[in-house]
C-alpha cells in the first residue's frame, strides 16, 4: 500500500488492543478491504499486522525505560502524542505492555497556536499535530541560527489563549 493509503487503512481498521477487536458478523463472513489497486485483503490479516507492529513499538518504548533508568521517575505517567495516538485503544495497549497506570493521549494543543507570529492552521484532533507543534514551540533559533525572541513554551501559548478567552467572557 502507499504510504497514504496505509494510513487511512491502519485508522480505519486498527486497533492497538487486538483483544478488543469486533469479531466478524457470522463464522467463516470475513471482513474484505479493497485496495486502490483493486486487491483484496482480510481485515483480520491486516489487524495482526497491526497489532504485530503496535506490540514492537511498545516493547521498544519499555526498554527504553527500563535503559533509560526513569521506570521508577515517571509519577506522573506516560503523555502519548504523534500519529500512533490516533489509533484506538492505545491506552490500553500501552498499559497491558509497559504497566504504567497513567497513560494520557496529548490533546488541546490548539490551531491558534503562534509560531514565527503566523496562524499554523494545526488541527487539535489529530495527535500528529501535536508533535510538530511541540517541536516548533520548543525551538529557540530558526534554520539560519539566529534567536527567535517569539513564544518560549506552548504552556506560555495556552496561557495566553486562556487569558483572551476570559478578556471575551467579561
């Protein structure tokens, strides 16, 4: 599949939780999709690949912690953010693989977001954004290596978005 399309399917269909997965309407009824080159697959091949995939990231992501040394450190718990938190039942994946109990999905960073003093037109719905978002807030020089004197931390954005919200409100 192109890279696109693979997308959309692993959306459509994935579940990171394969435990959680709809069993098909009746015994030996498989569920087909279509490809845009006219193939056919079984949604079920394409839910264990998903979930093949899913259980490596997340085993990756718990040995790192364990190397990292911060297994013990993460009171606070696990903030998922970028395209994989899309996919439903991640939390769950996450908590059965890496046992953390406060596992949350990045959401809210808003499109009113100001980076270089333009709108970034970033939708709050879909977790990918919020990686790129981050990214470009967190960063203090631009390409050219000079010093961007905009805003230093999307907490000073959020902050400044709820004090217009309240100047709104009175």
């Amino acid at each position: 599949l192109e890279e696109a399309e693979a997308e959309d399917v692993k959306i459509k269909y994935g579940n990171a939780c394969i435990e959680n997965n709809e069993k098909g309407a009746e015994e030996g009824e498989k569920a087909v999709y279509t490809t845009s080159d006219g193939r056919n697959i079984e949604v079920e091949n394409i839910q264990n690949v998903i979930d093949a995939r899913v259980n490596e990231i997340l085993e990756n992501v718990k040995m790192q912690i364990i190397n990292s040394a911060y297994g013990d450190k993460l009171l606070a718990g696990i903030i998922i953010t970028g395209g994989g938190a899309n996919m439903k039942d991640i939390e769950k994946a996450f908590h059965n693989c890496i046992k953390i109990d406060k596992i949350r999905i990045a959401k809210g960073l808003t499109p009113s977001a100001i980076i270089n003093g333009t709108q970034t037109g970033l939708r709050p719905d879909n977790m990918m954004n919020n990686t790129l978002l981050s990214l470009l807030l967190a960063g203090s020089t631009n390409c050219a290596g000079e010093e961007y004197s905009g805003i230093t931390s999307i907490f000073e954005q959020q902050q400044k978005e709820e004090e217009m919200k309240k100047k709104k409100l009175e």
